[in-house]
C-alpha cells in the first residue's frame, strides 16, 4: 500500500506542476474586453481544445520537470523504506546491545529519547525466546564469529525461580495427604532428576515427601544413601514453604498401620492428571505409597508454571552436595584456577559401559566388538544396532582425539588448560595420547587430588559429584553424548546466566572427520565452526516446550531488563534482579561475581537434536546413566 500511494502521489504533483505553467501562459491579463468577450461566447468549444492542447503538453512538459520525478521517486523510496521499519527497528536493538558495554549509559539515554520504554521491554517472567529473536535477528543475518569462551549475550539473561505471590504454602505433615516414598533409579544425576520431579509430585498430591531412598543396586553398585551425597537439613529447609519433607515416617503411625506402604510404578513423563486420578485415592486410603524407579516419570511440560520454577527451586538450590564433597571439588577448582585463569571441563563420557550401550564400533576389531558385545549382555532388553547406522544418526560420542580435533577448530590454542571429567578410559592411555598431544595442560580429579580422593574412591556417586562441582565452575563445558549429566549440567549452566556450553554436532561432525584427511586444516577449522553453530549454548539456542526440562528449563529463565539510568552496573543490576529467596542464606555465585570482579561469573533446541523412538523412552528399560 505504501508504495502504490507514493506512485499516485508522484503523478498528481506532476500533473498540477502542469497545470499551474499552463494556466499561466492563457492568462487573460493585459489582453482587450472584446477577446475577452469572444472567449466568453465560445467558452464550450475553447474548454475542450485547451483540454486537448493540455493532455499533449502535458506528455512533453513532464520531460522537462525533472523535480516531480525527484519527488516521485523519494516517495517510492519512503514506502519500501516503511515496508522495513521492523528490521530497521531491530537493527537500532542490536546495535544498542553491542555497545552495551563500553557505552551503557549514553546508549540507554539516547535510546530512551528515540523510542519508548515500553518498545523494548516484554514480559519479564515466562521468557519465550521472542524478543531475543527480534532483538538479536540481526546477529543471525551478519553470520558474526563466535566467541569461544563466552556469549556476549549471557549478560542479558538469568535465572528466575522465585515463588509467585499466589503458590499457596505448603501443607503441614498432619494435614497432608499422606506420605509419599520415592526410590530414584540409575546414577547420580539419573537419580537427580527422581529427586526434582518428586517433590513437584508430593506438592502436586498434597503429600508428605520422605527423602528418597537412592538406587543401590544399579550397575555401579554404590550403596551411598542421601545424606552421604546431599545436605539433608538443607534440602529440608529450603523447601519447607514448598513442600513439607521428612527424614522418615514416623515409627508411631508405621506401628499403627494395617498394611504394609502400598508399592506402585508410574509411566514414563506422566502428566499431573495421572497422579490425580491414579496415584492421589490410593495415598488418601493407604496412607503411604511408595513409587519406585522413580526417573523422568514426571511430563516435561507441566502447564502451572509455577511447578515447572519450583523444579528449579529443587535443582539448582535445594540440591547441595554434602560438606566434604563440596570442600574437595571446590579444592580442585581452585588449583586450576591457580595454574590458569580459564580452562575447559570436558565430559568425554567414552567409557567400555557407554560405548557397549550405544552399540557404537572405533576401528578396534574383533577384540573391541568381544568386549563390547559381553558387556553389552547386562542389558537384555536392548536392540541389536547398526554401527554405521548409529554413527551417520550422531548417536555416538566422539572419541576423545575428535574431541580435541573440535576445540582447536574452534580455536582453543594448544597451551589450553583442560579438566578431564570421566571414568575408566575405553583403551586406557592409547585412547587419550592424541588428546593430551594436542592440548597438553591436562588434568583429571586423580592428577589433581590423588590422596584427597581416597575416602570417596569406592563410590561412583560421590566421585561423579565431585565432577560435577569442577564442570559447573569451569569457563567452557563440553559433553560428549546425550546422558544425564550432560543434561543436568547443560540446564543448570543455562541458569547460571548461559555459562558457554559445547554439544558436538556429533551428525555433522561424524561425517566431517571421516574427510578429515581430504582438507587442509583452515578448510576443516571452517567447517567445524560452520557445524557447531546452534550448538555453543548460546541464548537463542532454548526453545520453550521442546526437549527434557531439565535440559532446557526456559520457564526459569528471564530476560534482564533494562536499566533506566546508565549508571548501573550490568552484574550489580542482575544480582538486584536474580530472584533468589534469600541472598543471605543461598550460596549464589552471583554474589560472588559482585564481590571479586577478577573471578568470572560461577554460579550455579540449539535447533535441539531428535530424539529417536528408542528403548529408552520404554517403560520398564532404564535410561543408561551418567
């Protein structure tokens, strides 16, 4: 429409231009009564030949005004120019943002006078991903490089768990419903996940939650209890408005039941209806129910968004890890910290056990698909898998030479310090030499704290823990498969102010490496960058709905709102704004950001990766863990 009137526009100009030069030039002035009169006379024949003498004029007058075509053509211009306000709206947004930190408060002012605040700011909770996507379009369309050790957009985001006004308090143990036994299932972060979905469970049912009783018989075979991994007093306390948690059914009501607690298994990512309908009439009748294999049996999509904040609430504050397990990673954060100011926490994740359950082949021959193969046997329900097929899907982790091929073609230098998070290597130190060649400032829990380690040794939850503290403090975390501690920590460093995260594009970057040696390296390292993009952690890689929660937990997640008077510090701004329930009492890393500005920010679908109809979505098969 726009540009259709501006033509219209163009044209009338032109004609009345014409119009005035002509009536001009039969002025009656000067001229005797009697032509005068005789024009008069024959009005009606002269009004048709001056019509017809103007039409033709006006053909080669309109060659000789060049001014009407100048107005024409800038109101052709203005209106495909209107077509764009959007995008030239967006622009101004983008451009606000990258000076953001050299300029906060000039910007925010100058901005101010040429738009109204209400243009820029939406709706601070619930973020949808919408404005970023408006605001930043034109970071997608410039194609600019990527930092490597940070997004420069981390600053805009936070994590917002907060309790609304409304969230009613939590019922008191006499008034409950009853109270609710959980055994989580798998390994430490498999067992995480039971642990956050069960207290929405008991909010949901109205019920008393007893600490859950974690799996001592999975194949790790650690018989560590809740107390030995987490703060139980805090993990009582934090949630007591929430939810009201015990240490155990008291003897007294035990005694005096008639049967023993009722013993029931729930579906796979069952809706809050089902523990409504299913679960809620047998608590009010028995009293006490236990629900076992307690692992992702709670929806990703609940529609209370404030049972999807109080799952962060669970996660990201109430799960502490127990005194000397926080002492001794933290210890081990610090000696890293002392030989380089960043480093790397990688996940290699490429384990006999991982490898023999993603059905995955790495060249070692009869002998490698042997020992696979046995230890493939402890799992009797699971498929026979083509290699090749698993490969091209991207199902299969790296190994850890392509691992180190990726990071230096992302540009991570050789003098690179990097912290190794992973059990018993698949080929032991053969497997990890081109690693180590091509970074070699390498380091494991084992090279840093060998004696320190001795009392957690014999248990594999508490020394997953441990690295679970080194990896959530690191600069850059790289995991290498698509297993739970790579979700938790993905989720969790997203809360934290999207701290950068690498997932390999294992899809693309599987057929990348097989033509490795077909390229040069500029050519490979371009290539590399080129597959990685969607897959750094930046913001605009969340899509709300899609995905595991506690992967991509986008409810929990805010946008930083602007600050009106350019005088604010950014992190000082987002402390004022993180919505913690009390600076005092939560162990933020925000805080600590606020207090020693040398240190960087340590608190705590990316087009996101199909995931196949496979076992692990059955019923009765157990996600393989961490």
């Amino acid at each position: 429409m726009g540009v259709n009137k501006a033509w219209r526009f163009s044209v009338i100009l032109a004609n009345l231009a014409l119009l005035q030069q002509q009536n001009g030039n039969h002025s009656p002035s000067r001229r005797g009564g009697k032509h005068h009169h005789h024009q008069h006379q024959h009005h009606h024949h002269s009004h048709n030949e001056w019509w017809r003498r103007w039409r033709s004029s006006a053909t080669q007058q309109r060659r000789k005004i060049p001014w009407s075509l100048v107005c024409g053509l800038m109101l052709f211009i203005l209106g495909l120019i209107s077509l764009f306000t959007g995008h030239v709206a967006s622009d101004l947004e983008w451009y606000s943002q990258r000076l953001v930190k050299h300029n906060l408060g000039r910007l925010v002012n100058f901005r101010n006078l040429l738009f109204p605040k209400s243009f820029f700011l939406k709706k601070k909770k619930n973020w949808s991903g919408n404005f970023f996507r408006l605001s930043f379009s034109g970071v997608k369309q410039r194609r600019e490089p990527i930092d490597k050790w940070k997004s420069k957009y981390s600053n805009f985001f936070y994590g917002c768990s907060e309790r609304g006004r409304n969230f009613a308090p939590a019922k008191h143990e006499r008034s409950s419903n009853g109270y609710l036994l959980i055994a989580a299932s798998g390994g430490l972060n498999q067992q995480r996940t039971g642990i956050t979905d069960a207290v929405v469970v008991a909010r949901i049912l109205n019920a008393t939650l007893v600490i859950p009783e974690l799996d001592h018989h999975s194949y790790w075979k650690d018989d560590s209890d809740f107390v030995n991994i987490f703060d139980v007093d805090w993990f009582i306390s934090y949630l007591a408005k929430d939810v009201t948690i015990v240490k155990r059914v008291p003897d007294k009501f035990m005694r005096s039941m008639e049967k023993p607690p009722y013993t029931m298994r729930v579906p796979r990512k069952s809706p809050p209806e089902y523990y409504i309908d299913q679960v809620l009439p047998i608590l009010l009748r028995r009293r006490v129910v236990q629900l076992t294999k307690f692992d992702y049996r709670l929806a990703n999509n609940l529609d209370d968004e404030q049972l999807q904040k109080l799952r962060c609430r669970v996660n990201y504050h109430a799960l502490r890890f127990a005194k000397p397990i926080q002492d001794i990673g933290q210890r081990l954060v610090m000696k890293v910290r002392k030989m380089a100011k960043r480093f790397i926490a990688i996940h290699l994740r490429f384990e006999p056990d991982m490898l023999a359950f993603s059905g995955c082949y790495y060249g070692g021959g009869e002998k490698e698909k042997f020992e696979l193969g046995e230890i493939r046997k402890r799992w009797a329900t699971l498929p026979d898998l083509s290699a090749e097929e698993e490969r091209a899907r991207g199902k299969c982790p790296l190994t850890p030479h392509e691992v180190g091929l990726m990071l230096r073609a992302l540009g991570f230098a050789n003098d690179t310090y990097i912290y190794v998070a992973s059990g018993e290597i698949y080929g032991g130190e053969d497997t990890l030499r081109p690693l180590k060649e091509l970074f070699p400032n390498f380091y494991t829990k084992e090279m840093l704290a060998n004696e320190e380690l001795k009392p957690f040794s014999p248990f594999s939850s508490r020394l997953a823990a441990i690295d679970y503290i080194v990896c959530d403090e690191s600069d850059v975390f790289v995991t290498n498969n698509n297993g739970n501690m790579a979700k938790i920590l993905a989720g969790r460093r997203r809360y934290a102010g999207h701290k950068r995260t690498i997932r390999p594009n294992a899809k693309r970057l599987s057929a990348l490496l097989m033509e490795r040696d077909k390229m040069d390296w500029d050519t490979f390292a371009k290539k590399v960058k080129s597959c990685q993009r969607g897959f750094m952690g930046e913001p605009d890689e969340m899509r709300p709905g899609r995905g595991e929660f506690h992967e991509y937990p986008s409810p929990c997640i805010c946008e930083k709102p602007f600050s009106n008077d350019g005088s604010s510090n950014d992190e000082a701004h987002l402390l004022e704004q993180a919505p913690m329930n009390s600076k005092a009492k939560v162990p933020s890393k925000y805080m600590e950001e606020k207090q020693s500005e040398k240190r960087p920010l340590r608190s705590e679908k990316r087009s996101t990766r199909e995931e196949p109809a496979s076992l692990r979505e059955m019923e009765d098969v157990q996600n393989f863990p961490d």
